[in-house]
C-alpha cells in the first residue's frame, strides 16, 4: 500500500530538509575544517586562523544552531501537514 | 586545609548528593527501570545525555591530547559533536516513536527477525563493555592518586556507587544522578578554565581567551606556534596527519557517535517526538559548552607548561628551568611517575625539545587537566573540584553503559528470546540481576585491566560505525531493506572493520600477533585502523543494499511500520510488549 498523499509529502519535505542541514554539517566540518583548512588559515579573525577555528570552535556551534534550525522547521512541517503530536 | 581532607570533603559531599538522589527515584516498573518512565523533560534529558556521553576520557583525557597535538586534535571535537547531528535528524525522533524500549529490540522488530536482534546484542555488549573498562580505571586512578587509597578500594567505592543508585533506580535513578553529575562536572570543568584564561590572556571566556594575545601583545596561538617551531616541533596549529585520514576518522567518530546504544536509548526517555529532536539540541548545547572549553583548556596548559620549562620562550639551553628550583607541582607529579626528567647533557636544567636526544621532560599527556589547577597556582578547593568532575564524569558514563548492558541481557535476551512469558515483576528483577552482573564484570575488568584498554576505544567506535548505525539508519530511511540484506550488512561491515583493526594492532589485541606492522606504508590506501569505521560502514551499507535487491522484500506490516515511525503523529507512552 502507498502512503497518503500527504505523508508521503511530510516525507519528501522532511528529506529535502535533511539534506540541506547535512550539506552545512558537511561544509562547516569536513570543508571549512579539515579540506580547506591551509588557505582559510591564512584569513585571521581576532588570534584564530579562521580554518583552525573552524575546526576547534566553529563546526561545533554550527551543529548546535543546525539542530535547533532543524527542530523549528520540523515542528512548522510537522502541523502544517496535520502530523504533530497531540 | 590539607588537599587530601579537602578533596574527600568535595567528593564525599557529591557521593551523597548521587545516593540521595536515587533513594528518591526508585523505579517501581520496567518501564520507569528502562526508560525513566518516558516522563523526562527534554532539557532535563539533554542534561542527562551530556553526562552520559561525556566520559572520563572527554573530561581527563582530551585536552592533553589536544594540547601535545594542536590542530590534529580536532577530528575528536568534531567528531564527538557532529554526531549529534545525525542523532538529532536521522534516528532519535523516529526511534522515540518506534517507542520501545532498547536498540536491538528496534532491530529485531523492524527486521522481523530474531538473529538481527542477537547480533545486535553481541555488538552492543562488545561496544558497551570495552567503553565501560575504561571508566572504572579512571575511577581506581583518580581515587588512588587525590585520596590516598589503594586503586582497589577506590574501584570498590565507586562500583558501590553505582551499585546503590543503578540496580536501585534502573534508568531514572540514572537520569536524575546524571543531571546533578553534569552540574558537577561542567562546574569543575570551566572554574579554572576561566581562572586561567584570565591569568594567560585576561579574557574570562576561554572560547574567546583561545584567540586572545598573553602578555607583550602577540596573540596566544601564534605565540604557541612559534615557539614549538623554536624547539623544533611542527606548528600547533598546523596540519600533521593527511586529510584523507583526518576526514574518515571525524566520520568514523561522529557515526560511531550517534550509533552508540547508551546514548541512543537516552532519548527513549522523552514524552513526545518533538522532545527527542529538542533533547538533542540541548545535549548538544550541554556537551559544547565543555567540547568548546577543552581546546582553551590544551592550548593554555601547553602554553603554561613551555612558559615554566623554558620562561623566555627560547630554543636556549641555558635559560631553561634549573631542575632544583622547579615548582611543587613538578616534583608531586614526578612521584607518580607521569612526568620525568632525564638530564641527558648533565646541566641541572629541564629542557624541553622535540629531538629524542635532546628532550629531557617526558610527560604523560592525561595529566593535563589535572596538573592544570595547580600549575597556574589555584586554591586546593579548585583541585579538589576537579577530582569530583572528574569522577562524576566516570560514575555517569559507567552507569548509562551499564543500564544499556543490562537491559540487553534482561529485556532482549531472557524476555524477547529466552522466555517470553515472564512477568513483569520477574523481568524488573531480572534487570536488576543482570545490572549487577553488569557491574561485576566491569570491576572484575576495572581490577583486571587487559592490556589493551586504550586500543579498544576504537574497536568501541568501529563497531557502533560498521554495525548499529547503518542498520539503524537503514530501517528507517529504505522501506525496503529486509531482514537477509541487514544481517548481511552487519555482519560484513562488522568483520571487515574488525579484521582491519586486528590486522595492524594484533588479533584480538594480543601481541606479536599483528599480520603487518601498523605503519602508514602498511595500510589500505593509507587509512589508519581508528579510522576504519568510517570505511566498514559503507561495505555496510553497500552490501546490504546489494543483497536485499536480490531477496523478497519485507513483509506488508512492516513497510507499514516503516511509514508509521516516519510521522510524529500517534506517539503513546513506550511500551515493552
């Protein structure tokens, strides 16, 4: 059996969410720390090389303000396709 | 007052914080023993995760490793955050609405299939085991060296702790103790991060004092990288490894992460859908506040260290610390053998360099943290503070591995496999059995150390990677992915990154029995094993992708599970079934 039109919609919405978070997860970690991590050093903000900071300090509010970001927009798809709790 | 009557007042007054607090959680049935009744409030249960993941090696052991490895240390702070991510938006809400009550049960249901559910036990009581090891000898340490007991009667007291309020309180006697553990340990972590932010670089915050300038005006990094250049180290803020290899061991930590069964079946504990995304969040925000800490706390203990050994800075030998007039802490932690010096040229100075030849302070990089209060001269009750977190940082890892170890035994192999029938008071006792079990083995282990106890950390990490993550992810992601193409996954995933390790570090850790040497030429495509995880995984993945197209797919009811968990909608209270 296929799903309801709209969890099925609440799904693709969901996944398209997803993988835009994952993409910042992405670039911040492994692209601004770790891959591109010579050439953004080069660049200073207060005493940090701005890769170096990254890589110790930046990533990890990244994921921080990623996580909430996720949980505000999924709990707008959440009532906007009638699926929230209670 | 005396540090040793100092440091037994703190942790004493904390130990009986942790018993009082189980005596008024006790759990009455298996759901309050499993999932603290799924009663937990979301920030309250971020509280609780954070001192659940946070273990001795996070609070002891990491800022060493960043402080005599600069940039490279990285990878583990990233990759013990990144993982929350993927926690966060790929299984804790979908798992919360699975809404039982362990890891494997969700594999055994959703896979239909009482082998996925035992192998997933095998993998959870490997993981859970090897990690908890470690948290009982952190415990024997910190007794033995800060209250003057033996290693033994410090082992005992703490498994007596964890005893009380564990077999007592099950899960919410856990939570609760957890939620006063963190207070504790993030307490005792940044006091004197801040105290000695202030002295190196006058900044009371140590995210921003990281990138603050000491005394004469240069920043503190470049400060840093200079003189290690000077003594003829690497920059500390330059790159040392290769990226492919810094890259897969980031992922291989942060999958590791979010597939490891104590943390995961912390989210279990929420009441709805929506707390378990929010709880993430806020375990997040709890665990940055001490991951963001650490590389302030590496940097400023190096820089503080150099700055005693060598005061001008200077690849001098001459001007280097005369070994009679070194600080007291030196000589107090010479006694414990964790630093030496080994006058090589005969000048009764202690020089620090990066040649073998030359160097002549050796210093055991776990010592860091503990060191750091008195090295930048701090009241007694600071370092007694830090003893407590440290500790409560243990005591709260040891207890969540525990709780995932026991309910295993009890929920998923004596009810879901070997005897179904039995009742609920029975199964609460059996829990409570296996839990002390549980903490037998530990402290046989704990009083035991195999010798390979700082290897398996990684085998802890490889396994969760290669084998929970993927088939987790799996169930809920692919609607098709059936039982024959996720026990094929598993397995493979699980025998390739356990061969890979065994391969370069000797075949169950013993050795001599190591097939090659462990050295870069060595290695596959240059991947270093503590970075396998990453790679077992994807053959993960892959395989089981490969064999479930070629098998039938899942039963009706399952795909209506599938579709079921992917919508918040309809999540009751947990029930064991």
């Amino acid at each position: 059996m296929q799903p309801t039109g709209s969890a099925a919609e609440y799904w693709k919405a969901n996944l398209r969410l997803l993988t835009i978070c994952l993409i910042v997860w992405f670039v911040v970690s492994y692209g601004f720390g770790i891959i591109l991590v010579e050439p953004l050093n080069a660049i200073m903000i207060g005493g940090y090389p701005l890769g170096f900071w990254f890589a110790q300090q930046g990533s990890i509010y990244t994921f921080v303000a990623l996580i909430f970001f996720y949980v505000w927009k999924m709990g707008k798809l959440d009532r906007q396709f009638g699926v929230h709790e209670d | 007052m005396e540090l040793s009557t100092l440091t037994y007042m703190v942790v004493g007054a904390t130990f009986a914080l942790y018993i009082g607090i189980a005596i008024w959680a006790r759990a009455g049935t298996t759901g309050e023993f499993y999932v603290a009744g799924k009663g937990v409030h979301p920030v309250a249960n971020g509280m609780a995760t954070a001192a659940d993941w946070m273990s001795a090696a996070s609070f002891i052991s990491m800022a060493g490793l960043i402080a005599f490895k600069g940039y490279d240390a990285s990878v583990y702070l990233m990759g013990w955050t990144g993982g929350y991510v993927l926690l966060a938006m790929l299984l804790a809400p979908y798992l919360r609405k699975f809404g039982k009550f362990t890891v494997p049960e969700f594999i055994g249901d959703r896979y239909y299939s009482q082998a996925a559910r035992i192998v997933a036990v095998i993998c959870l009581i490997v993981a859970s085991i090897t990690y908890v090891i470690g948290q009982m000898k952190g415990i024997g340490v910190a007794f033995s060296r800060f209250l003057e007991t033996s290693y033994e009667v410090g082992l005992y007291s703490g498994m007596g702790i964890v005893f009380i309020y564990a077999v007592l309180g099950g899960m919410k006697g856990i939570t609760y103790t957890q939620i006063a553990q963190y207070v504790v340990l993030i307490f005792a972590y940044t006091v004197p991060a801040i105290f000695i932010s202030l002295q190196i670089t006058g900044n009371p915050l140590p995210q921003f004092g990281l990138g603050g300038s000491v005394e004469g005006g240069t920043h503190l990094l470049a400060t840093l990288d200079k003189v290690l250049v000077d003594l003829g180290f690497a920059e500390y803020t330059a790159m040392k490894g290769t990226s492919l290899n810094m890259a897969l061991l980031t992922l291989s930590l942060m999958i590791g992460t979010a597939g490891l069964p104590h943390v995961i079946v912390r989210f279990f504990t929420v009441p709805k859908v929506a707390d378990a995304r929010k709880s993430a969040g806020w375990a997040l925000v709890f665990i940055a506040i001490l991951y963001t800490t650490a590389p302030a706390v590496g940097a400023m203990s190096f820089f503080n260290l150099i700055n005693t050994v060598q005061p001008d800075m200077q690849n001098r030998a001459e001007t280097s610390l005369q070994y009679e007039d070194r600080p007291e802490w030196f000589s107090n932690w010479e006694k414990t053998g964790l630093l030496t010096h080994d006058d090589k040229n005969g000048d009764g100075r202690i020089q620090y360099r990066a040649s073998k030849e030359e160097n002549e302070l050796t210093v055991d990089r776990d010592i860091m943290v503990m060191a750091n209060p008195e090295i930048a001269s701090l009241p007694n009750w600071v370092v007694a503070l830090v003893v407590a977190g440290g500790l409560a940082a243990a005591l709260s890892t040891a207890a969540g591995l525990l709780m995932a170890i026991s309910s295993a035994v009890s929920h998923d192999l004596v009810k879901g496999v070997f005897n179904p029938g039995i009742s609920e008071k029975g199964e609460l006792l059996t829990a409570r059995v296996a839990m002390a079990g549980a903490i037998a083995v530990a402290g046989w282990f704990g009083l035991h150390p195999p010798g390979f106890a700082a290897q398996v950390v990684a085998l802890a990490f490889g396994l969760a990677a290669s084998s929970i993550f993927p088939a987790l992810m799996m169930g809920i992601f692919y609607k098709r992915m059936n039982n024959a193409g996720a026990i094929a996954g598993m397995l493979t995933g699980l025998s390739a990154t356990l061969i890979y390790i065994f391969w370069f570090k000797g075949w169950f850790f013993i050795p001599g029995t190591e097939m090659a040497a462990n050295n870069a030429s060595n290695w596959f495509m240059g991947i270093q094993p503590e970075s396998f995880g990453a790679i077992g995984a994807l053959i993960n993945f892959a395989v089981a992708f490969a064999v479930s197209k070629v098998t039938a797919p899942p039963p009706e009811h399952i795909q209506h599970l599938v579709e079921d968990i992917r919508v918040p909608k309809g999540a009751g209270a947990a029930t064991g079934h």
